[in-house]
C-alpha cells in the first residue's frame, strides 16, 4: 500500500512537471530579472510541491504552483532589499543589452517591471501579458477580485511613470 | 500614457519573447530533482506512529493512575417509604393472612399501593410474635376463646380475647 501511494504521489508529480514547468517558467522570467533566477524559483516552486504534495489542493494544483511562485519572487525580493535588487537588475540589463529595438524594448520592460513590488508585478503580468482576465487572476493569486483590480491601477501608474523616465 | 499604449509597451518588451524557455537537460535535470524530493511514505508514518503510541501510552497511565469514583453510601432500603403509626390489625386481619382460595381480580395486585402492603406485612409479623409470646401476667386463653393482640404506636399493647357471647380486655 505505501509503495503504491509513493508510485501514486510520484505519478502526480511527474504529471504537474510535466503540465505546468513550461508555463512556470514563462511566468517566472517575466517576474525576475534574469533566466537563472527564473529557473531556480521554477524548481523551488516544484521542490515545495515535492515536499508537501497533500498541500496542493486536487484540481488546483495549477493556482498553487503559481502562488507558490509568486511566493518565492517575494521571498528573494524581500531578502535583498527594493534598491539593491533594482539597481543589481539594471547594472545587468545595461550589461546584457543588445543594440536591436527589441532587447532595448525588453530591457526597459525588465527593469520597469523590477520596480514594482512582487505580488503587483505578478498581477500586471498575468493581466497585461499572459492575458487573463482579473477574476482568473485571484483565482490564480488567492486574493480579491478588487485587490486585482486596485493593483492592476496602482501598477499601470509606477509603470507609466518609470517607462516616461526612461524616455527622457 | 493610456493604458493601450502601455500594455503595448509592456507587450513590445515582454521579457519572455526570444526565450527559448528550459532546454531538454535542464529539463531532465529538473524533473529528477523533484522527483527524488518526494518524501518516502515509510518514513512519513514512522513518527506518527511513535506519536499515536506516546499518545496511547499517556492516556493508558492516566486512566490507571485516576483514583476510583467514590461509592456513596447505600441509602437504606425503606429510606423511601416514610415512617407511619403501626396500623393496628383489625380483627379481620387473621382472615385475610388466611391463604385465598379465589383468584386474585386482574388488576387487583397493582391497584394495591406498595406502601399499604408493607404496613400490612408489619402488622401482621408483630401480630404473630405477639401471638406466639405468653405474657406472664395475663390469664391463659381458655381453650375455644380468640385472642387478638396488638400495640399502639405509644407502646400500650392490647389484648382482646373473644370467647363465645362475651368479650374480655
């Protein structure tokens, strides 16, 4: 009986790995600064899943991955600290700019988008750039419908005002 | 800027456009790592186990250790039947200690009240004693004669003997 709930336990995890690691990692390179971070907040989000698969909800395994995701992005960006973190994202953009529009266009997206607080930057990304409508994303989130929507506002300002900045 | 430009702008520079997302041996690496993360059930239910049985053990020692209940005392037997004047016994009480030949009316033995029974059962036993003891002072039943003894509750006891035609006390 044990083997077969680790085969079972093990079938699902290979299952969601499976479903969701492309997805995850999509979502993580438009929430952290650069593609290794992404993959590492990718693989602690499935370790975290690994570890405790009886906190996934069935059938919700997908808004745990992506809370969990989120999660680990305000973990790390409350470890370094808002300016470190802005300033370190920046420094590498500059670093790894290419001439063409478009790695400009991304560079300046990137360091807009690290200015904003983790769960709001989740928000606008899942909004704006996955497309998702903002009952899905508190779904997706865990929070209000309203919150959604109060930081989808409060994100499109910072975010205007940092991309005029910039234009200057 | 509107929020059209905006999400154009955000769309222009999405971070994840040219990403060719994780590569087959990252892939692969990945997925094993997280498998191999998985915890084993044998090791999950060892400390739950151990934890039932500490568990089991505690109330085991405290169901032993809990002093008894303490036994009140039995109260006693007539405690509820409250106490009453000995009905003396009417002289056709020897009758009725007689056995009856006629079957009980259905019905009959539960009409009769539990406490009138047991004055009745009292007077009948103090009668019998009473009957079977030869006062000294009193003159000896003459044979054919009917004696009925009982007391009063004060204490007086009384003796009817019923000859033919006369009665003497």
């Amino acid at each position: 009986m044990d083997t077969s709930r680790q085969r079972t336990t093990t079938e699902r995890l290979a299952g969601l790995f499976d479903a969701h690691h492309q997805r995850l990692f999509r979502l993580a390179l438009r929430l952290s600064p650069d593609r290794e971070e992404a993959h590492d907040l990718v693989q602690e989000a499935f370790l975290r899943a690994a570890r405790q698969p009886a906190s996934m909800p069935d059938g919700a395994e997908e808004a745990w991955l992506v809370r969990t995701l989120v999660n680990l992005c305000r973990d790390r960006y409350r470890r370094l600290g808002v300016r470190s973190r802005v300033h370190e994202s920046l420094r590498r953009e500059e670093e790894t700019a290419h001439p063409e529009a478009a790695a400009v266009a991304r560079a300046t997206v990137r360091a807009a988008l690290a200015r904003l607080a983790p769960r709001r930057r989740a928000v606008i990304v899942l909004h704006e750039l996955e497309g998702m409508p903002a009952r899905e994303v508190a779904r997706l989130l865990g929070i209000a419908e309203v919150t959604v929507r109060w930081h989808l506002l409060t994100a499109r300002r910072e975010l205007a005002r940092v991309l005029l900045e910039d234009r200057r | 800027m509107n929020d059209e430009r905006l999400r154009q702008r955000l769309r222009e520079g999405d971070p994840a456009t040219g990403e060719n997302g994780l590569n087959p041996g990252e892939i692969h690496a990945m997925r094993r790592a997280v498998l191999a993360a998985a915890p084993e059930p044998r090791r999950r239910l060892l400390p739950a186990l151990a934890l039932a049985g500490a568990a089991a053990a505690i109330l085991i020692a405290l169901f032993a250790l809990r002093p008894g209940p303490v036994q009140p005392p039995a109260p006693p037997r007539i405690a509820a039947v409250p106490a009453q004047p000995q009905v003396p016994a009417p002289p056709a009480l020897q009758q009725a200690s007689a056995p009856r030949t006629e079957p009980p009316a259905p019905g009959e033995k539960k009409k009769r009240p539990i406490q009138r029974r047991r004055h009745l059962r009292a007077a009948r036993e103090e009668t019998a004693t009473l009957a079977s003891r030869e006062p000294a002072g009193n003159p000896p039943a003459e044979p054919g004669a009917r004696q009925i003894q009982f007391s009063t509750p004060g204490g007086t006891r009384i003796i009817w003997t019923l000859t033919s035609g006369k009665a003497s006390r």
